[in-house]
C-alpha cells in the first residue's frame, strides 16, 4: 500500500515554493520521489528551497514567475517538460491574502485591490490548470492538479473579503476541472488550509501569539506547514486514483467547532 504513495520518476511544478505551506509541500514531494520545479517571484527563496530538494535526492529547477500572467504559467510548465521530459502534477499554492485590501471597509476597497487579490489567488490557479493539463494530454499518461485554497472560503472572512471570495473561486474551478479533465485521467482536487503557521514563531511574543490563536481551533493550536505535505503527497499520488473533485480541509477542526471571530463586530462610524 505504502508503494502506491510513492512519485517517483514524476515531475512536478509547485507555485508559491518559497516558503511556508508552498516549500514544505515541495520538500514533501520531494521526499516522495518527485523531481520538483519550483515557482515563485523571489529567486533567492525558491533557489533555497530547490537546493533542499536537491539535498533529498531529486532533481530540481528555480523558475522565478509572476503566476498572474499567463505567459509565465505557460513557461513554467514547459520548463518543467524541458527539465525532467513530463509533468505529472501541478501543485497551485502560490496566493496572497493579506497584501491587497486587507482590514478595509467595503467601500474602501479600490478596483485594483480585488482585481490583484482574485489575479494572484484565482487566474493563477486556471492559468497553471490550463498550461498543465494541455502536456498532461499530449503526453498521454494523466495527471494530478492540485489547488490551495482557504477556510476563508468557507465562512465570513470580513477582514479581506476579496481574498475568501477568490478562493472560493478556487473550489468551485477544482470541482469543475475534475469532471472537464477525468477523460483524460487527470484528477483535480483542493487542499483547504485552516489556520497553518507559515514558519516556526521568531521569539517568545510571537510564540504566545500563536498559542492564543490556537486556542480559537478544536486542536488548540496552530497547523505547522508540514502538516500539508502528507496530504499534497497523497492527492498527487497513485493512493488517490479514485478520488477527484475533492476539497480536503486541514484546519484542526476550525470549520466544524472552532470560535474564531467573524471580524464583522459592528465598528465606530467615521
């Protein structure tokens, strides 16, 4: 059963690779056998974490993009054939939740806020899907597409409404690839993140500010980035053969008990 968890001699492309959720969920791959192009826009992080992955054993590329254009979606995916001859998994991590808009009134959310927040965490995820799934079919053999998205999906997430609603865009695109594409044995699911610590706490504030976070979640505590690559490892996997359409929630029990504030406490007027 454990062999069927195996990649080996498959070669992935891993957008937002270079830290957090992104290059734990590469690394775990890796350690699975895949050979891994890893994708985002700062070279010296995704050069890191390739040279992680070389240490595993696996071959690995950096391939600096910009995954709102297209055209560099499109270049990834051919780098990946060029380098290791195939693709056989798509792994859309790449996403920022906090960068546009973020604790803003509705009306003070400008057209670029939600156009750059819906281009990062959505286009991105159907330009990649789309690049992808064109060699998967040409080489014949399927695929797995895998999709990031959020628990802000999910719920109310009022303090970037923007960033919720494009992942929620995210779900709705991954079940409707898994019926387009399961002709052609490529399998589409979405992993849905809950509240995962990025990186281990800098110091002892932040350490107590995590924990008082956790205590929000079932768990009573934070997710760790590792804790995803189990899951990215199956859902790329032959384990998963079946399964398709899927969004896999990974938040502690956050969706099903958890107390976290809405953010929708009525403020003072301005």
């Amino acid at each position: 059963m454990l062999d069927r968890l195996r990649l080996d001699g498959k070669a992935a492309v891993v957008t937002g690779a270079g830290r957090g959720l992104g290059q734990q969920m590469a690394l775990a791959l890796a350690e699975a056998g895949a050979d891994v192009v890893c994708a985002a826009r700062t070279a010296s992080q995704i050069e890191a974490t390739a040279e992680a992955v070389r240490a595993l054993g696996r071959r690995a590329v950096a391939v600096p993009a910009d995954v709102r254009d297209s055209a560099q979606c499109d270049a990834l995916v051919r780098a990946c054939v060029d380098a290791f001859g195939r693709i056989d998994v798509m792994l859309s991590n790449a996403g920022i939740g906090d960068a546009r808009g973020h604790s803003r009134e509705l009306w003070d959310v400008s057209d670029e806020d939600w156009r750059d927040t819906l281009d990062v965490n959505l286009s991105s995820a159907f330009y990649c899907a789309r690049a992808a799934s064109r060699a998967m079919i040409e080489r014949g053999e399927g695929g797995a597409i895998i999709n990031v998205a959020s628990g802000t999906a999910l719920r109310a997430y009022t303090l970037n409404f923007a960033y919720g609603a494009a992942k929620a865009g995210v779900i709705a695109l991954t079940k409707t690839l898994a019926v387009l594409l399961q002709r052609h044995d490529i399998r589409a699911n979405c992993i849905i993140p809950g509240f995962v610590s990025q990186r281990p706490a800098r110091g002892e504030e932040e350490l107590a500010m995590f924990g008082a976070r956790g205590r929000y979640i079932p768990a009573q505590r934070l997710g760790e980035a590792w804790e995803l690559g189990p899951l990215a490892v199956y859902l790329a996997s032959e384990a998963s053969s079946y399964v398709t359409g899927q969004g896999f929630i990974i938040d502690g029990g956050g969706l099903a008990g958890g107390l976290a504030p809405l953010g929708g406490e009525k403020r003072e007027a301005r």
